[in-house]
C-alpha cells in the first residue's frame, strides 16, 4: 500500500499520512514506542550518537509517524511535537525572541498567549505590542528594527476578526521577521497559512486533530529555513510528548475531514438560526456572508470550523441562558464530538473596537443532532428573557 501524498485528496491523506504498515509487519497502525533509554550498538555509536533514534524525548517511531502527518498535511519540512497548544506558542517564542527583541501579537490572541507573552517575555527582556488584527500591510508602522516575530491567529479568538495574512507575510519576510500563525480554528484541512508566505504554523491539537476530548497536545511546523533552529530550540527546551498521546491524535486525524464537515455543516445552520433570533444582537461567524471578514475567509479558506460567538441583546441575562442549556456542556475547550457554550469576555483586550461587546456567548458546535442542539438553545433564550423570534 502507497502512502499518500499531495496528488491525493484531503481524506487520503489524512488516511494515509505518517504510516507505511510495511515498515512494520503490514500492521495499518504504526506501534506505540514507549520509550526513554535507547541503546546502541557499540562504543563508536554511542559517542557519536549515530543512529536514527537516541533517546526518548528526540522521537520514537510513534511521534514521527505524527510529525510526519502534520509536516504532509501542511506543506511543512518540518513538525515538532509539544505536550499542550500553550506549548506551540511558547516554543517558537522562546526560540526566535532573544533579550532586546520586539514581538508584535495581534490583540484578539486566545487568552493564554497573551499571559505568556506579558507574565514571561518582559522577564526575557522582550517588548510585547498588541496591535489592531485588522491592519494588514498597514503593520509596517508598528516594525521596529528590533521586531524579530510577529504573532497572528486567524481567525482571532472570541470576535473573529479575520487576518489578511498575505498581505502581514509580505511585509515581513523581506525583513526577515518570523511570522507565526495560530491555526488551530482551521486546522491545515481548511487553511495553509505556509503557502501565504507565513514562516511557522502551530496548532492546539487538542482540539480537532485530536477530536475526542482526551488528551492534550501542540504541533508545531515550519518550512526549510527556520527548520533547523526550531528543531534545536524543541530539543534544548525538551519539551517532548509521550508516544501514547501521539497515537491518540494520529486515531483522530484519520476522521478530521469527515468530522469537520459535519462540524461545518451543523455550525452554519445554528449559527444562521442564531441570526434570526430576537434575543441575538449580533453573531460573530466569518462564514456568514454578513461577518465583516467574510471576503477575506471566502479568498483564503477552504472550510468553517465549529466555533463562533454571539453577543445578547439588552435584558436577556447570559448567566440564566448557559444555566438552562442541557445537551451543550459549559466549558472553554472544542473541537470534540460534544457541543460547548461558555461566556467569554474582551477585558483583557488592549484596543478597544467599537464594533466589539463587553461579552460574548461562545459556542463550539459538537457531532449531536443539529435539531437537538437548536430546541437546547432555543429552550435557554427563553428562559434567560427573550420573548422568541
């Protein structure tokens, strides 16, 4: 059997990706390596270190066989693997930030990246600035001479803005500035942010490339240039995962395409449910022709992911709506096969946008029945004031 490979659609590769079964036997699955001591076979070896695998936290056949995947999936020379997507942000700062850099991060980052970046870099001797997601090439008057890396997630967390990031890559490269995206909504299914110019691409796999809400990991992938200093700054951080926690995300990679459709699918139709309600001010969803980003995810995407936000209208209470919700779970994590709500909010936020509520409902849109899901939320309007649509 083949392995898959660019010439092949997305379900095939994601089938195919990261395993030859005879490498091992004819197995489908490539074995779990449990691994820290590797020995080798003789003195001159050993002090050179000359074989393919010398110690558990530099690989294992397991994780390469992941790495491999994600490296295919994304146009990538190659992939790192973390323990968390907290993880893939912190790496490729601590590798390409040094004391007296400047880092420019987009300010509708996901929370965490924005307490790393304050709580940590500063003791580096890095200065941190946010800027507006929406700028574009017009970022080139916030470079500095000291901006080593710029940060961008897209679509941002919570509000959704949408990154023109070609335009963001082109400004940089020439400047040798490293950009890194946060892919984790789009996963490389639906946007490949390295074919836009963009330096590093990282991703929480805990959420869609796991899929099963059970285990937690970050991948972290780059094109030939910057490879070889990621590959070293991974290892001198040893920052490594366990094999058992790699298999899990290559299980869930081999239904991403078929899970995400659905995802899409029953997303878009709650989402535009959503819209017509009378208790809804405002749904925030790149993937409806009335979000302000629209063009931008109709040019570079492919497909929507499962999470969007929704802000309340005047005198409907959002604590009474997320109290009566029965088949969404509250919680802050998604991409699973079990549908979330949570309340969010934008305080931490250092530009304020006119166009941006004090608070948001944000829902991830799971694998139930998407009437099930609709009658559950219509149930909780309701209840939390609403009159109905």
């Amino acid at each position: 059997m083949a392995k898959a490979d660019a010439s092949h659609g997305p379900n095939t590769r994601l089938g195919h990706g990261g395993n030859d079964p005879m490498e091992y036997y004819g197995f489908v699955n490539p074995p779990v390596v449990r691994a820290s001591t590797v020995l080798f076979p003789d003195a001159r070896t050993l002090i050179a270190e000359d074989q393919k695998y010398n110690y558990g936290t530099h690989g294992t056949p397991t994780t390469d066989a992941l790495c491999e995947a994600i490296s295919g999936l994304e146009g990538a020379a190659g992939t790192v693997l973390v323990p968390s997507g907290l993880a893939a942000i912190s790496v490729p700062m601590l590798t390409f930030l040094s004391a007296g850099d400047h880092v420019l991060i987009t300010d509708s980052v996901y929370g965490p990246t924005r307490r790393f970046a304050n709580e940590v870099l500063p003791r580096m001797g890095v200065s941190v600035e946010y800027f507006d997601p929406l700028l574009a090439a017009d970022i080139a008057r916030h470079l500095r001479p000291e901006t080593r890396v710029v940060f961008l997630e897209t679509p941002g967390s919570n509000t959704f803005d949408m990154q023109d990031i070609p335009a963001i890559a082109a400004v940089c490269r020439p400047k040798g500035i490293v950009t890194v995206v946060d892919n984790t909504w789009a996963t490389p299914l639906y946007y490949r942010p390295l074919e836009q110019g963009v330096d590093i691409v990282i991703h929480a796999a805990t959420k869609y490339l796991g899929g099963h809400s059970d285990v937690l990991m970050g991948t972290v992938s780059t094109n030939a240039q910057l490879w070889p200093k990621l590959y070293r700054g991974h290892m001198v951080l040893g920052m490594c995962v366990g094999s058992d926690d790699a298999y899990l995300i290559l299980r869930g990679l081999r239904g991403l395409g078929r899970r995400l459709a659905v995802h899409q699918e029953s997303t878009l139709a709650v989402a535009r449910w959503l819209e017509g309600r009378d208790e809804v001010k405002r749904v925030y969803y790149p993937a409806l022709e009335s979000d302000p980003g629209h063009a931008i995810w109709k040019r570079d995407f492919s497909g929507a992911a499962s999470l969007f936000s929704f802000s309340l209208r005047d005198g409907v209470d959002a604590h009474r709506l997320l109290d009566a919700l029965s088949v969404f779970g509250l919680g802050y994590s998604y991409g699973g096969y079990e549908s979330l709500a949570a309340k969010v909010n934008l305080a931490d936020r250092t530009l304020k946008r006119a166009d941006a509520e004090d608070a948001l409902i944000r829902l991830h849109i799971g694998l139930e029945d998407v009437e099930d899901l609709i009658a559950d939320l219509e149930r909780a309007l309701i209840s939390a004031g609403g009159g109905g649509s």
